[in-house]
C-alpha cells in the first residue's frame, strides 16, 4: 500500500454543510458512494450502498451508471473495486485505511509457498492487496467461503489464506483440509473469551453471535457464527430480544436501524496492552470521515491506480468467485 499524505481536512471551511455538500458532489460527479458496515455511523447513514465485502464488490462490478465509485472501507476493498470497474475513477477518503490481514500475507510470500507446493489450489480470503489476489486461483469472502472451498477440486491440496481463524472454522464446516495461513484480524483477535463467559452469564436471555475471524475459542462459546451480513440476519429473523456481538462494533448501527426492539451488546476485548483503547473498533475502517468524503468528491483524490498487468491477473480470481451462485 502506498505511503501517503493524509488529507488536509483543516483547509475545509468550517461554515459549509458537509452532508449537503456531500449530495451536491455526489450528483455533480456522478457518483456513487459504497460503505461497509464497520464505518462510523454517518458515514453508513451517507452511502448510497452499505454492505459487506461481498455485496459491495457486486456494487462495484454493476455500477454502470456511475463515473465514479467512492468507496468508504479500506485499501483492499477500494482496489476490488478497481479490478471489476476499471473504467471507473475509484477514490477513497484516506489511503492510509489497510487492513492487517492484508500487510500479514504479501505476495512475494505467497509466490515463494506457490514455489514450494505447485499442487496447492490457492484461496485467497478477499482481505488481501491486489497483488496478492493475483497470486491466487480463487478469492473468497466470509459470506461464501463455504461454496467456493465446495468448488475446488477434490484432489488438490488446498492453501487458505490469509486468516488462519476463518480457515479453521471453514475446515470444521466443510470437513475439507486444508493449510492455513499464519494470519489474523487484529480486530476479532482481541476479544475475550473470559469476558465473554461473564456476560454469557450476566444475560443469560441473550443470544451471543460471532464472526468466524474470531479465535476458537470464541466461536466455541457462540450460539450463531456467520458473516457480518448473516450476522445482521440473524438479528432481524431471530426471536431473541438480546444479542451480544462479537465482530466489530460498526455493524451495531445498522443492526439498530433494522432490529429497534432487540438490544445489542458489544463483545469486550482482552486487555493485552495498557495502550489497547477500543480494540473491538477497527483503527483502518475509522479512518474514513466525513470530511474526507468531501474532500475525495470534490478532489477525486487519493485515486485507486494499479499497472493494468496486475489489474487483469488478480481478476482472474475474483471473477471466479462472483460467477459461484
């Protein structure tokens, strides 16, 4: 991921409406803004899209109408949107917003284990840089994993990556085997199993749902496990009045908006370090503001560009998985 300048929000005029100014850029520049459920509040409240990795990278691919995609998330996702929309001018508020799966799992490294094991059929977890997509023969996201691990070839060995959490769960799901990749979620690996215990047994009406990014020991505590789409289902659908919630905290806004009467608790995390401050928030996604949004419309800048070699070699994967129903 390029290093960059973070953008200048102090030259904003402090007397100017940023949501009207927002709208007013938004339709001058024909575009469209897409947001995933982690971001801050208005932000979602903002987007003309808000979903998960997998339905924004539809909204990316089919966004015909647009001359420019916004894209409120982090590195990774923006550059999806560039490899399925290359006509497109895709901007996001501020470069810096990565993602630590992603830096866990560069694409030399996997060239060198592609090197080692030339059987090995590699499904690369979307969480990733353009690079390292490249590498792989298939992408997958949380919210179809299983299909797309039920579409490799049966004799071929397979390598998952980059979450070692989500590729255990998905072992246990689908009895597949396969070779994990040392990564993790900075995010979901902090919750705490222990506190979570305790809150199981201070609100014993309450259902507790968890991302499968989260460690084994987490999941094992859990009553549903499923995608940050499925666990927004599973709240709407479910009977339960009472939810704790183990993925990050941003889901808990639209969770609120589409299930008013359900009460939601946020997971705690495990105090691993004195300088830990709200670790069940995710520091990439909390980039993006407000006023970024307004300065990448009125701009078009920072853009996502990428060398059109890398480009088409890491849609190769990515076509592959959206064309799995």
């Amino acid at each position: 991921m390029p290093s960059v300048q973070p953008p200048n929000v102090d030259s904003i005029d402090p007397t100017l409406d940023l949501f009207a100014e927002i709208d007013r850029l938004r339709a001058e520049r024909k575009a469209v803004i897409l947001a995933h459920y982690y971001q801050d509040p208005d932000i979602q409240d903002v987007a003309d899209h808000l979903g998960d990795s997998l339905d924004l990278a539809k909204r990316a691919r089919d966004a015909k109408d647009a001359d420019v995609i916004l894209f409120c998330g982090v590195h990774f996702m923006a550059e999806t949107a560039k490899i399925v929309n290359p006509a497109k001018t895709v901007v996001l508020p501020d470069l810096a917003a990565g993602c630590s799966l992603a830096e866990q799992c560069p694409a030399d490294k996997l060239r060198t284990f592609k090197a080692q094991h030339p059987d090995h059929y590699v499904v690369m977890y979307i969480n990733c840089s353009a690079a390292t997509k490249a590498e792989a023969d298939i992408i997958c996201t949380s919210s179809n994993a299983a299909k797309v691990i039920a579409s490799v070839p049966a004799d071929r060995p397979i390598l998952f990556g980059p979450d070692k959490n989500l590729g255990a769960f998905l072992i246990k799901q689908t009895g597949r085997k396969m070779d994990l990749w040392p990564g993790a979620c900075m995010v979901h690996e902090t919750f705490s199993s222990q506190k979570i215990a305790a809150l199981k047994a201070a609100h014993p009406d309450a259902k507790f749902i968890a991302h499968p990014e989260c460690e084994e020991h987490v999941l094992a505590l859990a009553d549903f496990v499923g995608s940050t789409s499925k666990l927004l289902a599973y709240v709407q659908q479910d009977a339960t009045p009472k939810y704790i919630v183990g993925t990050e905290t941003g889901i808990l806004h639209t969770m609120k908006k589409h299930a008013p009467g359900k009460q939601l608790i946020p997971v705690p995390y495990e105090d691993r370090t004195a300088a830990c401050q709200g670790c069940n928030a995710c520091p990439h996604m909390k980039l993006n503001t407000i006023e970024k949004i307004y300065l990448a419309l009125r701009d078009l800048e920072p853009r996502i560009e990428m060398p059109a070699e890398l480009r088409e070699r890491a849609r190769l994967p990515l076509d592959r998985m959206l064309a799995i129903r």
